[in-house]
C-alpha cells in the first residue's frame, strides 16, 4: 500500500486548481489518478522513495485534430499516458543536469562509464541506477481490454453498443478499433473508449501492454537513457478495480489467455525485452474516483481537467493544453507535448556534443524523419514485433507531423 498512498498524499497536496470542482448537492466530478514512484532498494519503505509524479485525466484528441496539433497539443490525456509522459520529462531535466554539470548527482539516473558506451556509439549516455525499482499506481482500471469485465458489470444492460449506433467518423475508421462495444470480443486492440468520440488513440490497457517492451521511455528519452532497467515493475489498482484473469489477459504471457505472449522470448537488441509488470491491489481509493460520489450528490460528472506533476513541474491542462491558454497561443503548449519534450532532447545533446547523435538530428528538423532514422532503429523493431505478433490490429494515431528547432 505504500506506493498507492504516496501517489494519493502527493495529489491531495496539491492547489484545488488541479483538482476536479468540490462536490455539490447537484454534482459530483471525478478523474481518474496515475502516478510513478521510483523506489531505492526493495523494501518499499517510504524513507526509499526517490520520485513521485502523478496525472489525472480522461480525455483525448478526436482523430480530425490530430494533424492540427503540430506536437504542441496532446493526442491522449489520460491519466496513465500523462503520468508516463511526466516521468519522461523528469528524467529529460535530469539527464540536462547531469550533461551540464560533472559534479552533479541524481537520485534516479546516472551518467555511464566509457566501458559501457562503446558498442552504442554515443547512444544512451546515461542509465537509471541498478537500484531503482518503478511502480505505477492507478486509481482505475486501464481503459480498454483489462477493463471488460468491470464495464459490463457495471452496465443496467450489458447488451454491447451495436456498430450501427457508433458516430459515423468512428464507422469509418480504420480496423475499428473497439471502445466499448462488442464485449464478447477479449484480448482485442481497442480505441479509447466513448460511444460518440471518433479516435484513433489506443487504450491505456494496449498501452501499458506496449511498454513492457518499449519500456516507460518515449522515443526522444530512448536516445539519453538506457533501456535496462527502464520498465515498470508492479501496477498497484484499487482491489475494486482489479479482475485476475483480465489483467492475465491484457498484459500476461500465460499459454491459456495471455495476449503477450508470442513476445515473451524476443530476440531485439538495443537493451530492450519483455518485461511484465505484476498486478497488485491497494484498499486505498481515490477521493475523486466515480467510488468516492456522496449520496447527496445527485450526479456523477467528469472532470475536464487534467493535472501534471512531478519535483520539477506542475502543470493543468484541458483539452491537450495548459488550462486558460486559446489554441493560437504559442505558450499553450504544456511542457510534457512532444514538440517541448523533443526541443529539451536537443538541449542535452547540445550540452553533451555527441557528435553522431547530433549529426542524425541535426540532418532534419522534423521528427518523424528522426524517428525512422537509424538511430530509432531497435526501437522501431520492437514495436513493430509487438504490434504485428501480440497486439494485432494496432492502427497509428498519423498525421501529427511537426519540425523542432533547437532553442
């Protein structure tokens, strides 16, 4: 439990302008919680606890958007992708610190040996410690396929949403990739959940699944730091949240039911493998969980705000950007969007002068040329292994094609 109640203290520490409104006679908000804790040594002890970084949110960009955001708004802000996107910041800030500064020291990340940078060529110059363990607590379950069973139970009728009735965008889209609908139909790629939202974001379920072999390092991180000992070790839900044999389902490798399993002995390079994460339960629950409505609340609402925090940023977002800011505003951009996230890579290398890192990057200032260069090449492998082999029907979220120039 105690990597759940120090995500919930954290969260509860923060101003009410991160928080879903206060409950009313009339309604009650809730959000979903994420949050990631770096723990020091394996007794979980709280005087171990090295980062703690939480996000909520519920809501993503609809497919016709995509290709306007130009990487300053996000696709998904839910809270499992914000919460992941925020340890990448954090760990972006501390790989600069470390590039700036020799006598600098990180609690989490470490600057490698000569010895170990040779058969990488420059990549990855620095490593989480061997010591540190990463924890993922949510106060729901995972949209999407570890969430099934919860979703038709709750349902007054579990009948599934027939296609005929989805919004006539989502009809269309490619490989229908399932919100809700057609329960019967498990162990499936599915879209972000919402009857009348036409988008082409996965599900938290698909990909926390992902990262298991991706690990927790998006594409511009994987360039600074090792891929090793960057995975997730436990995912903590609320026990109410928490059905056996659909998180076997979604994230396992078990002959019977496990979808993972035609990756679970890869053979990829660049440091990356199959790595699970184990399930645990906590009997804590979030105060703003849809659990926590009062009885004199007569609605249960949900919110749209999204929150951001870890040691070196706090931030609330709607719709994809920072709360208050209109779309035409160069600094709506929240900090954790891909373009900023891409723009503090280059600081780094800047910082480090790597000279064939920064001859690749240097070639091209738009990112999804970067991407499909050599340097993403075991990256790519991985993802296309795991896509193509255990999470069949796995459609690209394409078209937000945005350049990055260094500040």
């Amino acid at each position: 439990d105690v990597i759940a109640k120090t995500v919930l203290e954290t969260y509860n520490a923060l101003q009410s302008k991160y928080k879903p409104v206060k409950a009313t006679e009339d309604f009650f908000q809730w959000v979903p919680l994420s949050g990631i804790v770096a723990v020091k040594g394996s007794d979980h002890s709280l005087a171990d606890i090295k980062l703690i970084e939480n996000s909520t949110g519920m809501k993503c960009l609809p497919v016709n958007q995509v290709a306007e955001a130009n990487g300053s708004v996000l696709h998904d802000w839910h809270a499992e992708v914000v919460a992941l996107r925020a340890i990448n910041h954090f760990l972006l800030h501390e790989c600069l610190d470390l590039a700036t500064s020799p006598t600098k020291i990180s609690p989490i990340i470490r600057r490698k040996g000569t010895h170990e940078m040779s058969a990488l060529n420059g990549l990855q110059p620095f490593a989480i410690h061997d010591d540190v363990h990463l924890h993922m607590y949510s106060s729901e379950a995972p949209c999407g396929d570890a969430s099934m069973e919860l979703l038709m139970e709750a349902q007054v009728d579990p009948t599934p949403w027939p296609i005929d009735q989805l919004h006539p965008a989502t009809r269309k889209l490619p490989g229908l990739l399932r919100g809700r609908e057609s329960f019967a139909e498990l162990g499936i790629v599915r879209r972000k959940p919402g009857a009348d939202l036409a988008t082409l974001s996965k599900s938290c379920s698909d990909k926390l699944a992902l990262k298991q072999c991706t690990s927790i390092l998006s594409s511009c991180t994987s360039l600074l730091v090792d891929t090793a000992n960057a995975y997730l070790e436990s995912l903590i839900l609320p026990k109410s949240q928490f059905v056996a044999h659909a998180c076997e389902r979604s994230f396992g490798r078990s002959f019977s039911s496990g979808r993972m399993k035609p990756v679970a002995n890869p053979n990829w390079s660049g440091g990356y493998a199959f790595r699970p994460f184990k399930v645990g339960t906590t009997q804590h629950e979030f105060e703003y969980s849809r659990r926590s409505k009062p009885a004199s609340s007569k609605e249960l609402r949900t919110s749209n705000v999204a929150a951001v925090y870890n040691p070196r940023l706090q931030e609330a977002l709607v719709l994809g950007r920072l709360q208050g800011r209109q779309k035409s505003d160069p600094k709506a951009a929240s900090a954790v969007c891909s373009k900023r996230m891409w723009k503090l890579t280059l600081q780094v290398l800047a910082a480090l002068g790597t000279p064939r890192m920064l001859q690749q990057v240097s070639e091209s200032s738009n990112v999804q040329r970067w991407k499909g260069s050599v340097l993403f090449a075991d990256r790519q492998q991985v993802k296309a292994d795991a896509r193509a082999k255990a999470l069949e029907g796995w459609v690209r979220n394409a078209g937000d094609d945005f350049i990055v120039e260094p500040e």
